[in-house]
C-alpha cells in the first residue's frame, strides 16, 4: 500500500472522519454496521504488531470482517493475541471496498501514505518505544502506544495502552480471591 490521499477534498474527508472516530463512543452495534465492509490491517516492513492482533480480536468478536497483509503477529508468548485464529485464512490483497483500513508502521516508525482506497476511514498505529518522534500529515488519526504532549509531530494522535489479548484477559477471569493467593514479590530489573 502505497500513495497518498489525492486533493484537498480526500484530505479533508480523512480528517473529518479521523475527528470524528477519536472523540466519540459508538455502540456494538453502530461498529458493526459502519465497518460492515471489513477491516484491513496492513503491517509495513514486518509482521503486525501486539496492539493490532488485540484490535483484531476485538473486531472479530463484534463479527467485524477482518482481512490482513500477513499471517505473523509479534507479541510475548504470556499474552499472545490471537493464539487459535487461523490467520493464514485472513490473508489477502487489499481492497478498495473495506470500510476501514489500519496501517501498522510500528517497524518503521514512518508514515506510509495510503493510495487507491475509496472509504476515508485510514488509521495508523505505532507501538514503537520511539513513536513519539513519528511526523505525520496534520489529517491522518494515528493510534499510538508512546506519546507525549510535548513532542508536536502532527496527525491526531489517540493514546492507546498495550493492548490485554484475550487469551490473558480469559485467564486471569478465572483468579482465585487475594486471601487465597500466596504473596510473592517478581524482580523485573536485571543488573549490569
């Protein structure tokens, strides 16, 4: 996927409705039905990122169709989304007919332009430790995992937290109460 949003019109098209998906709480219903064309995420110089197997989980649950550029999602093996989804099946081309599109620039940090789709629902996310040095064109919705209010790099940016897959969501639904739990304390700094 490559280009870009062609004239003032597709631009401000992209912005009205970046805009308006950042700042507003749709129901389950009103997500099926706008992005009842399917989802297509595509990952750009590498596998799809943690953040975008959690978001495609969250879409297939509301029955969303989702179609994807590969079939590798990168995460940690303790809360790997994704676990009994057959992805191979969810490979293919993009199109210009999906309701939405995300575009997963986490490995390259950089903003790929989007060409050829008719609908104006593109989105990027970034996970990257460094994407708050990502520059992106003032129109284009941006979900991402590191930002900060003081580094002005454009685009709408939407904070998002590493996502909890649904497998470790699933697992942790099944905890015994605190009383019954043994209290331990987990070292999580290595020293040099």
């Amino acid at each position: 996927m490559d280009g870009q949003a062609n004239g003032n019109e597709d631009a401000q098209k992209v912005h009205t409705c970046a805009s308006d998906l950042a700042h507003m709480s749709l129901s389950d219903d009103d997500l099926r039905s706008a992005f009842a064309g399917g989802i297509y995420l595509h990952a750009v110089n590498g596998p799809l990122t943690h953040n975008a197997g959690c978001l495609i989980e969250g879409l297939l649950d509301l029955g969303v169709p989702v179609e994807i550029s590969t079939d590798k999602v990168t995460s940690r093996p303790v809360s790997m989304p994704l676990k009994d989804v057959e992805l191979d099946k969810m490979v293919a081309p993009p199109r210009h007919d999906h309701s939405g599109y995300v575009v997963d620039i986490s490995h390259t940090n950089t903003f790929t332009p989007v060409e050829g789709v008719k609908t104006s629902r593109v989105a990027y996310l970034n996970q990257s430790d460094i994407g708050l040095f990502c520059s992106l064109p003032e129109q284009h919705l941006l979900f991402i995992a590191h930002s900060s209010t003081f580094a002005k790099k454009g685009g709408l940016r939407y904070p998002v937290a590493f996502g909890l897959s649904k497998g470790l969501i699933d697992s942790t639904d099944q905890r015994s109460a605190f009383s019954e739990r043994r209290p331990i304390a987990i070292r999580n700094i290595r020293t040099t």
